[in-house]
C-alpha cells in the first residue's frame, strides 16, 4: 500500500551502512516461554503496543530525489509481519531443538523486505528441550542498536507486582575523575596509538592464518551459516584451547571490538530516548576499534588469570581514548564525500 503523506526523517549514517547493496545486518531475538504461546492477540499487540513504540517500526527507507536515504511512514499490514512455522507434532522435545536451529539458520539467511518496515515476528509453537514455545524477533540494526531495542521490547512489558507502575532497574553511578595534565596527556597519545593502528589494519596489516581465523578468501561472509546452540563446560574449553594451541604461539590476532558510545546510566525508556535532547537518543550509538589480542610468553600462557589481567589492563587503556570517536568522524566523512555504499 502507499505510504501515507508525511514528512520523511533523514537515515542516520549508521542505518545507512547497515542496509545498503553489500551489506544487510539483523539482530535476531530469541525469547523462551515457560508456557505454550497463545498467538490469538498477536495483531492487536503489535497494533496496540509495538508499533507506536517507535515510528521506525511503521516506516520504510526510501532515497529522496537526492540518492539520500529517508524514513518514510508506511501502512503496515501486520499479518505480512507475522509468522507461524508449521512442523510434525507429537515429537520428542529434542526434534524440536534441530527443527528450532534449522528454522533460524533460515530465517538469518533471508533478507527483509525492502517494501515494508524492516522488522519480523516468528512464533514457535512448539516444545523444545528448554521451553514451552518460542518467540523470535527479527529487527533490522538500521532501526536501533541494542540499547534502543532492548528499551523497545522492555517497553512492551509490565511489572507483576504492580503493572501500572513503569519498569525500574538498578542504575549505574558513573563517577567521572577530573581532567588533568598527565591524564590529558595520556588520552591524546593513547587517541593517536589506537586511530593510528586501526588505520593500518584497516588499509595494510593482515592478521596471522590461526585456527580461530578464517582463511582470508575472499566472499566468506557470504559462506552458508548454521546457528545452533551448545553448552561447554570448563574442560571442554580447556580441551579446545589445548588441541587449537591459543595462547601459546602468540600469533598477530587482533579483535574488532563493537565499543559503546552511550553514556549509560541505567535502562531508559523509550519516552526517554525519543526526547530531542536524550541523554542516551535513540538509534546506533556505537563505533568498532581493532583490539589486539595480549601477548602472552609461555610461562604466562600456563596460568589464564594472566591473560585476564592484561585484557583488563587493555580494556582500561582504551577507556581513556578517543579513537572511536575519530573512526566515526572519518566514516562519516567518507560516507558524505563517497556515499554509504562505497
């Protein structure tokens, strides 16, 4: 159906990146239930209380006469939203189990459409090893991050003790230090460091072929996945690292760390997120930063807490840093003089 005649909201970067020609990234959420799932109120649910959440959710990303990328409102049909997988009942939990990974290993393989808002609802109707039913969302990053998601699905729920009171949870006191001299210093060479090394191995510097990385060729992102679930205990992974020999051979491995940009306090909701001038705004609010893996000499390797120590080290180092920054500032830029696509 034709949008409605409303005024289009430009895309921000991010959701530019995110939904483009080369690139689509979703975020599948999947939520157990202790119960089997009643699906006859799922429609006037979503009408009621997940669409007007955020006008993302009723809008679809269309280019202005410009090339620009626009929300733009949309008349949604929910039932084109919805879906109910049928599969052989009467079977033991455990068939549930592989017909519930294969089910999401296809659903995460599938594009959404770009003909409607840029979200889906699966509903999993049967018992598996860990629950009664499931509940899978499937949310198009370039409608929010994780923080602003998470805030839309909290949105939708209530307290048991008293549902007309809003959800609280305990919240984080954030005690910033004073900016002085050698701090200051110290943040300008670490902001220099990191930006300088993600540069490079960004452009030029490759990491070393380990076992936990992939071989380099070319169009292996586009390789078939499986998504499957598997719990280890702590001498598995101790046989792993054992028989992949990680830690010991101190190869060049680096990280490409998804950091934060929020400064978080606690949950927001999002009557709070959408406020013009939000502490924690709605949307992508994170940057990436290459990491690389601690250096551990042989003695060291023997005992894990070393390698704790010096992530931890590494983790406070980058705190006091502006590289992220930086990075979006030079994407941003690219992004302007190029074009989301390049």
């Amino acid at each position: 159906m034709e949008s409605k005649d409303e005024a289009s909201e430009p895309v921000s970067p991010t959701g530019q990146y995110f939904n483009s020609s080369v690139l689509s990234i979703c975020i599948l959420a999947v939520l157990e239930s202790e119960i089997p799932i009643d699906d006859s109120s799922t429609i006037s649910l979503l009408q009621d209380v997940f669409l007007p959440i955020s006008p993302r959710f009723s809008s679809i990303m269309v280019k202005d006469k410009n090339g620009v990328k626009q929300w733009k409102k949309f008349e949604v049909k929910l039932k084109d939203h919805v879906n109910v997988p049928i599969f052989p009942s009467g079977l033991p939990p455990n068939s549930y189990d592989n017909y519930l990974n294969d089910y999401l290993t296809k659903i995460a393989m599938e594009q959404l459409p770009q003909s409607r808002p840029l979200w889906e609802i699966h509903i999993f109707k049967y018992p598996t090893s860990t629950a009664a039913g499931v509940l899978i969302f499937k949310l198009h990053h370039a409608l929010g991050d994780g923080f602003s998601l998470m805030g839309a699905l909290l949105s939708c729920l209530q307290r048991a003790d008293n549902p007309s009171l809003p959800l609280t949870f305990p919240s984080l006191q954030n005690h910033s230090m004073p900016m002085n001299i050698p701090k200051f210093l110290s943040s300008a060479f670490n902001t220099v460091s990191d930006f300088g090394w993600s540069l490079l191995k960004s452009v030029c510097i490759e990491d070393d072929q380990t076992p936990i990385r992939s071989s380099g060729d070319s169009g292996v992102e586009f390789k078939p996945i499986t998504i499957t679930t598997m719990t280890f205990s702590l001498e598995h992974i101790k046989q792993v690292k054992a028989k992949l020999g990680v830690l010991n051979n101190n190869a060049n491995s680096t990280a490409l760390v998804l950091m934060n940009t929020r400064n978080i306090g606690g949950y927001k909701s999002v009557e709070e997120m959408v406020k013009p001038d939000a502490e924690s705004p709605w949307g992508n609010q994170f940057g990436f930063l290459h990491v690389s893996l601690p250096d551990l000499t042989k003695a060291e390797s023997s005992n894990p807490l070393e390698f704790v120590l010096k992530a931890q080290k590494s983790i406070k180092r980058k705190r006091n840093s502006l590289a992220v920054n930086l990075t979006g500032r030079l994407l941003e830029s690219l992004r302007k003089l190029t074009g989301p696509e390049v």
